[in-house]
C-alpha cells in the first residue's frame, strides 16, 4: 500500500500545477455564466457574444448591441464572483434559456 501512496502523492501536486505551468487559464463560474448568458442574449438579437466590458458592466454583441445585463455584478470595474454575484448571473442565464424570455 505505500508503494502505490508515495508515488502519488509525489506525482499528484505536479499534475495540478501543469496547467498553471502551461498557459491554460481557468475561468471562473462567473465568467461562464457571463459568456453563455451573453451568448444567448446576443443571439436572440441576431448575432454573436463579443466581449465582456468589466468597465461598462455590459455584456457588448458583435452588431454592437449590449443586452440589458444585472445589476450588481461589477464592483470598480471588476467581476468580483461573490456567492451572491455568482447568483445572479445563474438566474439571468436560467432565464434567458427559458421559452418565455424569447
């Protein structure tokens, strides 16, 4: 039993770290919920999610439209992803993936 315990616990921490190691980003709940929130609001508009502007707090389609977004979520130019943050944009993409919202 220790043989097959000391090589993974020798080996476990550097798999973890590999992705810090090679470039992968990981994002946070929130960021998901705003790229597929804005995914489908901008695609109910006729085009595409772009970008997510922090500053504005919006989410900005490829027409350049910005679908209405909720408040509370940004804080000094910043997503801070909060339980409560984390919530509300759950709730706004649940209910742009309701039937009735579209």
């Amino acid at each position: 039993m220790k043989l097959v315990v000391f090589p993974v616990v020798l080996i476990l921490p550097a798999v973890l770290s590999a992705g810090s190691l090679s470039g992968t980003q990981y994002i946070s709940d929130c960021d998901g919920y705003i790229s597929q929130g804005g995914g489908i609001a901008c695609e109910v508009r006729g085009s595409y999610y772009d970008f997510f502007d922090p500053v504005a707090c919006e989410v900005v389609c490829q027409n350049r439209e910005r679908p209405e977004f909720p408040k509370g979520v940004c804080s000094g130019g910043n997503v801070n992803c909060t339980p409560e943050v984390k919530t509300r944009l759950e709730v706004w993409t649940l209910n742009l993936m309701s039937p009735n919202s579209i």
